[in-house]
C-alpha cells in the first residue's frame, strides 16, 4: 500500500505517513488505492473479536508492518483499556435506528478508538524511518483529542506531547481531564483564541523551517495525533467495518444490505473514515453529516461553496465547534478523481479569502452520498430529552446533534433504511448541558455535583476515570496568547 499527499505527488508506506503526520508541502497523506474487502472476509469477521476484526482491517493499510506488529499494537490498544470487553457495541434504540457506542475507552469520547492505538502504530513506525529519534506529537483539541492523547502517550518512551486547548471552548470536565494529566513527557497549554486559532497555529509550527531545524538539532522530529495524521483515521475505518458486521450478525440486515450512517462531525475525520470503510466495500448507502451551529458543512454540503467568513459559535457541543474541516480536503481529492493541482487551488483559496468553490459535477457527486444538516442548542436539549424519555436512552450533546439531523432527513426523504448513528461521547463529560434536559429541578452549582445528580436521575453509571478526577490537582495552568505557541514549546523542549 502507497500513499500520497492531496497537494502533490508523492510515495510513501504507512510508517513515514504516520510519523510525519502532515506532507510537507501542507497537504494531507490519502491511500493511493482503496482494498477490497472480500466476502469471504466479511464472513469470518462475523465470529471474530473486535481485536481481530482490527488486525484484518489494519494489515490492509500497514503493508510495512509484520503481522506481529499489528497484532501487539491492537493488542496493546484494546486490551483492558476500555470498560467493555467489545470497544465498539452497536445498541439498537427503536426498529432500524442503532447507536454506534464509541466512548467506552479512558477518556469517555471517541477519539480513544483511535488514540489508544495511535501510539503504537507511533512507536513502530518510528523505529522503522526515524530511528533513535524522540517524535514531538502536537496537538490542537476542541476538547476531547487533547485527552485522549495525553492519555495514549503518556510516558510512552521516545515521546514528547504538547497540548493546545482554546481556553473558554472546551467543557470543564474536557478541561480538568487536561490539566489534571500526569507523565513526565506531556504538557498541556491554553491559547487565548478558538480551535481553529490552535489548529491554525500547530498546522503553521508543522511547517516552520526553522521549528523543524530546532528539533532536528536535538534529535527530535514532529508528529500529529490530530485527525490529520492517517494514523488516526486507519483505526476509526475499523469500527464502521465492525458496526456493519455486527448488522449483519444481530440480524439487522442481511450481508450486502444497504445500511446509512449518521456522524456529528467537526473536522470531517469520523465520517470521512465512513467513507474509507465504503470504498473497501462496505454497502453504506447515505452519510449524514451532522453539524452544530457552526453550519459549515451544512451550507458545502447543500450548495458547494465553503465560505468560513461567519461568525463562530460556542455551543454545547463544543468538539464540533470548528469552521475549518481539514479532512474534508481528503474527500476533496477523492471526488476531483485525484487531481491535487485541483486541490492545491481549492486550499489556496481558503487560505487568502476564506472561500472556495467546487465544480457541478463534483457538488452532484456529493450531494449523491452526503446529507447535511444541523440543529442549535435548545433543539439538542429537546433531543436529549426525548431520547430519555421515550427510548430510555441517554446521550451527549454530539450524539444529540447527530439524532436531531437525522430525524430531519428522515422526515426530509422517508428513507427508513438500516441506520447506523455514531456517538461519540459519554453523557457525563457534558453533565451541565445533558443534566437540565432530564431534570427539571435545581441546578447543583459544581460539575461533580451535576454528575452525581445525572447519574441519580437516569440511573446510570459514572464513568471511573471521571468520577476520579474530583480528587486530582490540576497540574497544568499555562495559558498564552497564540503567537506565543512556539515559545512554549521551546521552552517545554528544553
Ligand atoms: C472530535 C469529536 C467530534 C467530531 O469528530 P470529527 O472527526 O472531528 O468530525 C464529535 N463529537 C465528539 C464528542 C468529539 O470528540
């Protein structure tokens, strides 16, 4: 298996991709063919574990790793990390209306799935094309990565890591779980600006050359564990394989059926591992792509202009909180039949004016597969609230989003096919927004209060590595102004 940028030509194997995160010309690394799953795969993936379907699915991508090295890496990743034994468990809700239940790893969101494994897949690739040096991971978080990061590569030798978090965007559990971070290679950094001022900023050191010629002179080198990086989105095609397998074995859908999978989407990274996991052969018929009010996506979806000159909106979905979606350019490429010269105007034009438009006929391709929609705050509560209350079930505001725009399109189209939604949170990370949607009484004034009152109220269970947080010290109190980012990391590296 080769990979190349979305800007440029270029041939790589999986393990410099992983390491290197970003292509050095700025654009994004993307399978240059997608493998075929055969039916005969699919057939014994039915009676295998979660573990084992990964290792099938990985082995397709990592063509430069040995069997034995996938397999310690998953095995290193989902082996008593997550609360259940399966990592991924579909739950049906009502007839052909499952959730994809993605938040039962130690952070309680759905970045674990991939960032438990990220390491790994890290740590191998390295000793293979960087040897003996320290890799540097950078990340910008709306919240959740930044924690499932730290969590996956704390103390994990030969790594650094360094956390950005827009100071007033993330949710105070999101915020306590970073500050709280123990290991003694993590550091964790508010910016005074948004996420896309941390993106922007981390995207900017990744091409710095004198930032690169500073590491290199330590014998260091830069990684991502942002969505970016394809490490990330190789774990993530897994559970959508595994969700259908699942269809297929709770005897929701025949093999071959057609299913629809609905995502509440940021930065296009989940649902754009949807859509690898259909070009490997997986019968998904619609993706949904589900925004806050940061409608973004929405508007490209419905009239192919993305135009991020607009206001941004805090929310109580806070990790969708984004107006640049950098994994939509991967999408972009595959749409525009590989053209990067194509993709490379596309993301000029971003840069300069904020704006770019894409042709008909790849707005028809697009619109053939995605939906968009989206839905603001008080109809997440209202969906929060009629979950609970009608189907005993409840979830985050993300996941809220995600039900909300899909009851509009299946109110839009009558389409009543097989539906997959992916959640993507534990409820309890979001216990003031979640709280006052089930409960009608007074408010507890703390977060710990609002998460022993969620759990009295519904009578479900607190995650452990939440309800531990209420005795940590918070460790990391930085908070800098955005140009100062390279400062701090050069501090934090010595
Ligand atoms: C990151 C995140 C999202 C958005 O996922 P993308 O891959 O960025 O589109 C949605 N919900 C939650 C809870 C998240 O943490």
């Amino acid at each position: 298996m080769e990979f190349t940028s979305t800007r440029k030509k270029q041939n790589f194997e999986s393990a410099k991709v992983i390491c290197q995160g970003l292509s050095d010309e700025g654009g994004l690394f993307v399978p240059k063919c997608f493998p075929k799953i055969s039916d005969e795969l699919i057939d014994k993936l039915i009676d295998m574990d979660y573990k084992q379907r990964a290792f099938e699915v990985l082995k397709f991508y990592l063509t430069d790793f040995t069997d034995d090295e996938i397999k310690n890496c998953v095995k290193g990743a989902y082996t008593g990390t997550f609360e259940n034994e399966e990592p991924a468990p579909v739950v049906e809700v009502k007839k052909g209306e499952n959730i994809l239940e993605l938040w039962h790893g130690p952070t309680c969101a759905f970045k674990d799935m991939a960032l438990q494994l990220l390491p790994y897949l890290l740590t191998t690739s390295a000793k293979k094309v960087a040897k003996g040096k320290t890799m540097v991971i950078l990340v910008a978080t709306s919240g959740d990565t930044g924690k499932a990061a730290l969590d996956g590569f704390a103390d994990v030798e030969n790594t650094k890591i360094i956390v950005f978090y827009p100071q007033d965007g993330v949710s105070p559990m999101q915020k306590l779980q970073m500050t709280t971070q123990t290991g003694n290679n993590v550091s964790v950094c508010a910016i005074k600006g948004n996420f896309d001022d941390a993106q922007t900023g981390v995207k900017n050191i990744f091409g710095d050359e004198e930032m690169k010629k500073y590491l290199a002179d330590k014998n260091m080198e830069f990684s991502s564990a942002n969505s970016i990086n394809f490490g990330r989105l190789v774990p993530q095609i897994v559970y959508y394989v595994s969700s259908y397998v699942d269809l297929i074995k709770q005897g929701k859908i025949n093999k071959g059926d057609k299913f629809n999978v609905v995502v509440p989407t940021g930065n296009f990274g989940n649902i754009l591992a949807a859509y690898y996991a259909k070009q490997m052969g997986i019968p998904i018929a619609k993706f949904i792509c589900a925004s806050n009010k940061n409608n973004i996506l929405t508007d490209f979806i419905n009239t192919g202009v993305y135009d991020r000159n607009r206001d941004f909106y805090t929310t109580t979905s806070p990790s969708m909180d984004i107006l640049i979606s950098s994994n939509l350019e991967r999408l972009l490429y595959h749409l525009y039949d590989e053209d990067e010269a194509k993709i490379e105007e596309l993301m000029t034009s971003l840069k300069t004016s904020g704006v770019y438009k894409i042709s008909d006929e790849v707005k028809a391709k697009l619109q053939s597969e995605f939906f968009g929609g989206f839905c603001d705050d008080a109809a997440t509560k209202a969906t929060i609230a009629k979950m609970f209350k009608e189907y005993n079930y409840l979830c985050d505001t993300h996941t809220a989003v995600a039900v909300n725009v899909y009851d509009q399109y299946v109110e839009k189209t009558g389409d009543n096919t097989v539906t997959v939604i992916a959640s993507t949170a534990s409820p309890y990370k979001f216990s003031a927004s979640v709280l006052p949607a089930v409960f009608d009484g007074e408010l507890p004034n703390s977060e710990f209060l609002m998460v022993e009152k969620l759990s009295e109220v519904t009578g479900t269970k607190i995650p452990k590595s939440l309800a531990e947080l209420k005795t940590k010290e918070v460790l990391h109190k930085t908070c800098v102004e955005k140009q100062e980012m390279e400062n701090f990391i050069k501090e934090f590296l010595g």
